[in-house]
C-alpha cells in the first residue's frame, strides 16, 4: 500500500463537452441539400449566436483561428515587408498569416504579470512600415486594448485582437474583441468553446467589412456572383480558401449556447484560485486590471526562483505529485526562439522579403528579456468548467503545502 495520499486526492475533472444540443442541430443538418456554407442555415445559425455575444456587424465564419487572423491581415492589404507587431508568448496562428502575407513579425516585450503586450514596447517597436498590432488575451486575460487601440488610432495603424484563448473574457465590463479594428476566434479542440477546428473573423468596419468573406474564400465574391458568374470566378485578388463548412458550424453553434456558463464556472474557479496563489508570498498570480474579468483559459503563475529550492521545475513536480494539474512553463521559448524563425526558414529555406532587400530582419538577434525571464519560471494550473470549489481548494492546499515545503 502506498503511504502517500496526494492532496488532490480526487480523479481530474472531465467535462462532457458535447452532447443533445451538438446532435439536435447534427440531427437537422443530415436533412439539408447541401453541407456548403454558403447555401445551409448552421453557418448563419452559428452568426446569430455568435452576435449574441459579440454584437459586431460583419462576421465571416472560417476554419481555424490563424485563418481569422490571416483573414485580417489579408484584408489590411500588406505590403511586401511592412510590419505587423506581436507579442513573442502566443501561438503560431498569431504569426502564421503575416508570414503568408509577405509581411513582417515584429516581436515586443510583454509585461511581467501577464504576459500580454506592454503598451510601451509596442510604442517602441512601431515604424514607419508598422501596419498593424496583433493583441493577444493570454490565458484569458485582457490585454490593455484600450490603451492599444489610442495608440494604433495615434499612428494610423490597425488593431487586431487575438481573441482565441478569451472567449467569454471581458475588458472594462464588456467582450473582449470590441475594442480593436478585427476580433478573431478559435474553436480548436482546447479552447473554451469547440467544434474540432474552426474560427471566427468580426469587424464593425465598413472598409474591411463587406469583403472578409472574399478573404476566406479564394477571392470569390459569392454575393455578386449568385447574380453573375462570370465575376464570381474572376477572382481579383489572392486569398485562400478558409470555408468553414455546416458540420463545424452546427457544433460551434451548440458549443455558443453554452457559453455563458463555462465562462461563468471558469471565472469563479480562477478567482478562487486566484486567491490561493495571491496568499503564497513568492508566486506571482496573473495581474488582472480593474474592470477586466478573465476567462481563465488556463491559470499562468510565476515562481519566484530565490524563494523556493529547485524552482519552478520542481515546483511544478512537487504539484503534480500532490495530484494537481500543472506543468512547468507555458510555450517552450518565445515565438522567435522557434526553429523556423531563428534560421528564416519559411518559403523553402528561403524568405523572399528580406532576400528582396525589404526588410533586416534577424530573428537570432530578436531578444524580449522580460517574455523569456517569464517563460523561464512560470507555470500553468489546469482550470475546466468541470472542476468544483472543492477541487480548487485541495489545488490551493498542495500549491501551499509544497511552497512551505520547497521555501529557502
Ligand atoms: C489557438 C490559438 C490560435 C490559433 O487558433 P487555431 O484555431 O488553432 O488556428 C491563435 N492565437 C492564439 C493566442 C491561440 O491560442
């Protein structure tokens, strides 16, 4: 018999993320004519809730998050080598689409406490090839889109908010993905809300607006083409084909009525959490600014090295013992660290714009002191809307108990 009980003495919380309202909506779609986004009622169903939620005016349903974000940038109409600011803690998908467009990532320093874009570096980093800024919501928390956004209207430059990992999460009281010129989603397999793989495009801007569709969908202009085809297929532009089709949409839709109640489960659970880790001197709970709520896709805290034996590697170990859902660190390096940036790999070993003398860039050069001191010693907690305040308590207890463990 094993003498050890772990504080987190309870099996992982699983949710049953779908089930009757996923398959009423399957159910009527197997009776449709067509599974095209265009001719079936589940992608214009899944707008409606959608708007629910985010009341924006144009909305184009797409296949992934980076295909929102590549959508975007698309319809920005980047040059060859202009810029597009990034934080270097995110996904790929933040970057995938300015690489595509030929244009260029260009990495600011984040701020120690939440890993989101400091506004000073961006201010920094902006140049007259600067065309836009894509804000990421890390973990659920709201980067200071307010703050960005009058800096993006100050120099004539677009804000896109990377909304993937923030569904449900608020800035000063409402949605995240208001405040900037696009908002983008993801319904990957691991954020809040899922359909396997989809995304989502919004804009208020009636420049942008009427054309995300065309963005998405090899330039076609379906809207004047159900009247003329000789321009639907005379596409006037490049654009990818990112159609989300009517299954995805059926799902992503199902997944939007239940919205409001995971976010409402996460946001409780990570504050309780949150007021566990705030009471441990030496962890670093993310800083959430007033009038903002986080959604808490995961919880991202910091382990202050000095104060506990063997760091935040061990902490995490020490955790996981415990029973409790963590691991060490986040991303492994930041963005520009990865293999395909630090040897400018991204067109057959080759990368055009600089080739063509339109940008120096040299991402072995690219240093963001404080995203790597970040990365170096955080560490998620797991949260999911299945977890209870039981639960979080006996997380608080072993992340308390192995802090006065691991204290030098
Ligand atoms: C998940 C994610 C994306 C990309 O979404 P996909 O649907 O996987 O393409 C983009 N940005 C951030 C911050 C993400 O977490």
């Amino acid at each position: 018999m094993n003498p050890f009980t772990p504080i987190v003495d309870e099996p992982f919380p699983r949710p049953q993320r779908w089930g009757e309202a996923e398959l009423e909506r399957l159910r009527r779609m197997v009776d449709q004519p067509s599974l095209f986004y265009w001719r079936g009622p589940q992608c214009g169903e899944l707008l409606a809730e959608f708007r629910r939620h985010y009341p924006l005016n144009h909305v184009f349903p797409c296949s992934s998050g980076s295909a929102a974000i590549h959508i975007a940038l698309a319809a920005l109409r980047l040059k060859p080598g202009e810029e597009v600011i990034v934080p270097p803690i995110t996904d790929m998908g933040s970057v995938i689409g300015i690489l595509y467009q030929q244009a260029v990532p260009v990495f600011a320093d984040v701020e120690p406490a939440t890993g989101n874009l400091d506004v000073g570096a961006v201010r920094a980093a902006i140049s007259a090839k600067t065309r836009a800024i894509v804000a990421v919501h890390l973990a659920g928390n709201p980067c200071d889109s307010t703050a960005l956004r009058a800096l993006a209207r100050e120099r004539g430059i677009a804000l896109i908010e990377d909304c993937a990992q923030a569904w449900g999460a608020l800035h000063q009281g409402r949605p995240v993905g208001l405040v900037g010129d696009f908002a983008c989603y993801s319904f990957n397999e691991f954020k809040h809300v899922s359909c396997g793989d989809g995304g989502i495009v919004a804009t208020d801007a009636e420049e942008y607006g009427p054309s995300l569709g065309q963005w998405g969908d090899k330039s076609y202009d379906r809207a004047g083409g159900e009247r003329d085809a000789a321009l639907l297929r005379d596409p006037a532009e490049l654009a990818p084909n990112y159609r989300m089709s009517e299954p995805q949409a059926a799902v992503a839709a199902a997944q939007l009525t239940k919205l409001g109640e995971i976010v409402q489960a996460r946001v409780q659970l990570g504050a309780r959490l949150h007021a566990h880790v705030s009471a441990v001197p030496g962890l670093v709970p993310p800083a959430i600014r007033p009038g903002d709520t986080s959604s808490y896709w995961f919880f991202l805290l910091r382990v202050d090295a000095e104060r506990f034996r063997g760091g935040r590697d061990e902490f995490a170990a020490a955790l996981r013992a415990e029973g409790a859902p963590a691991s060490a660190g986040y991303i492994p390096k930041p963005v520009y660290g990865y293999r395909v940036f630090q040897n400018h790999n991204f067109f057959g070993g080759a990368w055009p714009v600089r080739d063509a003398g339109l940008t120096t860039m040299d991402y072995r050069a690219v240093h963001c002191p404080i995203a790597e001191a970040l990365l170096g010693d955080c560490l998620t907690l797991t949260i999911n809307e299945a977890m209870t305040a039981g639960y979080i308590d006996k997380v608080g207890r072993a992340v308390a108990a192995v802090a006065a463990r691991l204290r030098r």
